[in-house]
C-alpha cells in the first residue's frame, strides 16, 4: 500500500503502540530503501503527503493540519513529537539510566538484585564440587509511578496562522520543563531510594568533616566503588564550582573538551553534570551508570488526541507516567561537606556558568 492512500484515523492512538509504530506496522519504512523516501519513518512520509513542513524559514501553519480530516490526525503526534525532543535536548536522564521499562499499570515491582565483592569473584571450580550461587529475586518493594503534564490553554483560532517551527520552540520548552522534573524524581530515588517513606535502598552516604573537596577525597571516594565504576557524578552548582577549582580539574584537554562541547570529564574519567536538583548544595553523587537506575514509564508522552484531531484546541493536555527503581543499590552513593567553601588554599577564583 503506498503511504498517499492510507486511511488516517483516531482510532490510530492509544493502541498500545505510539502513533508512528502503528504506522510502521501499515507502511513500513524498509520498503523505500533506495528511493528519494529513504530516511524518512511512516510519519514523516505523511507530513510529506499532505505537504505539512514543520521546520525551517518556510514551515507551514498549524491550519495547515486541519486541511482535512486525514491530515489532521497528524497534529497529536506532531505535539508529542515537538514535547519529546525538548526533554531529549534538556535531559541528562540518558547519562545515569541504566535501562527503561515499559509497563502497562502503575505499580511496578522492581527485581532486587545484591551484587558483593564475593558474587564478583568467579572462583575455580573443582569436578563434582558445587557452584557458588548469585540470587536474582522480585523484591517486595513496589515502585509507585507519577504522572506529571502540563495543560496548555489555546484555541484554534490563535494557533492556526502561526508557523509550526514557533509554536516548535514553545512544546519543546514544555518538554524540558517535563525532563527536569524527571530529573528530580530520579536524583531523589537516588539519594533516598526507590520506596516512598521507607527509606529502602538509600543511597550510602559519605561525609568529609572539612568543608571543603580535595582531589585526594574525590579519588578515596571513586575508589570505594569496586566491583562498579564510578562513571557518572552529579553535583550541585555550588559542588560543582568548588571541584572545578581544584587544580586536577584545569587538565588543557578536559578545558578544550568542556569549551566546545560543554561535557565536563573529570580526571578520573567520570561525566561531571551540573544540576540544582540535589537540595543540599555541599552534595555530590557518584554512580555506575551501567547498572544503578531503571527509569519505569507507562507509554510515551500523550496527548489528548480526541479534542486536538476535532479542532477544540482550547485545552492540551500533555502528560507522561514515569517512576524510577534502584537495580543495584551500591551503585550510587553520595559524598558531602559539611558547609563548601570556595576559598580553600588549593584553588583560584573562576567564572563558572551556573545555567541548567
């Protein structure tokens, strides 16, 4: 079936599958392999159809959707599209996932997993002798999902003459309103674990009793990871500026690194990001990103598709379920002073930019 034919319709949505993988399933994209198409995903091909350009100096209007019924099935999984790639621009939720889960409920029971030095060893095995044993149990912890969105308050009559690449900018910045929030979420699962009052699967706090970070600490600390690896850190903004003026931390190749691509790598290797999600600002978070969070999510983002499709543009809803579980708890732990000082003898006063 060429893509100029098919059928558009609601029922399209809440199929269990995202807009354009049951437009996939209908018009796979491997069939135009070698054609002026190759590239584009099912979705992409409609826009083509109806002649819907929805960036660059020259993109269409929102009117342009609601040309006729078909095209105008379009228009939800444009909004969810333009949300999605402002949490993919805003979020640091891809450096310290480990895995994502797609469940169809709001309750989740996380697999417990307890990994030690001892399990990590593979031990010499004589004939007939018993192998040692690594459970991997379902624990009784029940991860509780949220659901977070925001309405939007339009009409059609606002929207329908403005050009798809602004009304662009303001979904994405809606998306990355939503990432931060996710953000939060996981850092407080992180810190204080995955079980809402329980205190079950916190983080293992360190505490320095100067108040200020030494390279010497911060490796001591990265040390205490074994059998994982401390890849990741997350960091106050205060934190943040104090370990960057610690003299290890002005290394030319990382100040090259961080100039033009804005990823800050600390000398023992791990991703330094910034973040004023952690509350208590003379706090750090190392983590093996590898194996620490799982991010739970019911769907994707959704969009009241009904209302968008039928042109009663008053109201968008755009909402996403998400939760996050521990996989293995000593993964993470945190590393804090009691009150920073910035002055300290071993470091020199630097402009740290302290935007998100």
């Amino acid at each position: 079936m060429s893509f100029d034919n098919i059928r558009l319709e609601k029922g399209m949505y809440g199929t269990g599958r995202s807009f354009t993988e049951t437009l996939e399933g209908i018009d796979p994209s491997e069939n135009y392999k070698g054609t002026q198409y190759e590239g584009l995903d099912a979705y992409q091909r409609q826009l083509k159809r109806f002649g819907i350009r929805p960036s660059g100096s020259d993109s269409s209007v929102v009117g342009k959707f609601f040309k006729t019924s078909d095209a105008a099935v379009l228009f939800p999984e444009y909004v969810s599209r333009a949300v999605r790639y402002g949490m993919d621009e805003a979020s640091f939720l891809p450096d310290i996932i480990a895995t994502t889960t797609n469940i169809d409920s709001m309750d989740y029971r996380a697999m417990n997993l307890v990994m030690t030095n001892a399990n990590a060893t593979m031990n010499v095995v004589n004939e007939g002798a018993q192998l040692s044993t690594a459970d991997f149990t379902v624990s009784d912890r029940t991860i509780k999902l949220k659901k977070r969105g925001r309405l939007i308050s339009t009409s059609y009559d606002v929207l329908r003459f403005q050009r798809l690449d602004v009304v662009s900018i303001a979904l994405k910045r809606i998306g990355s309103y939503l990432a931060q929030s996710l953000m939060a979420d996981a850092i407080d699962v992180i810190i204080n674990g995955d079980t809402t009052g329980t205190g079950a699967n916190a983080a293992s706090a360190h505490s320095l009793t100067t108040n200020a970070y030494s390279y010497a600490e911060l490796v001591d600390f990265w040390n205490e990871f074994s059998p994982y690896e401390m890849n990741t850190i997350l960091a106050s903004p205060t934190v943040t500026a104090a370990l960057l003026k610690l003299s290890e931390f002005r290394d030319p190749k990382a100040g090259l690194d961080f100039h033009g691509t804005g990823n800050i790598i600390t000398p023992f290797g791990a991703k330094l990001i910034k973040t004023s999600h952690i509350t208590n600002a003379n706090m750090m978070i190392g983590l093996d990103k590898n194996c620490a969070l799982e991010m739970v999510k019911v769907g994707d983002i959704e969009t009241d598709y009904g209302k968008l499709v039928d042109h009663q543009l008053e109201q968008i809803a755009i909402t996403a379920i998400t939760g996050f579980a521990k996989i293995i708890p000593d993964a993470s732990k945190t590393l804090s002073t009691p009150n920073i000082s910035l002055n300290t003898e071993n470091t020199e006063t630097t402009d740290v930019n302290d935007d998100e």
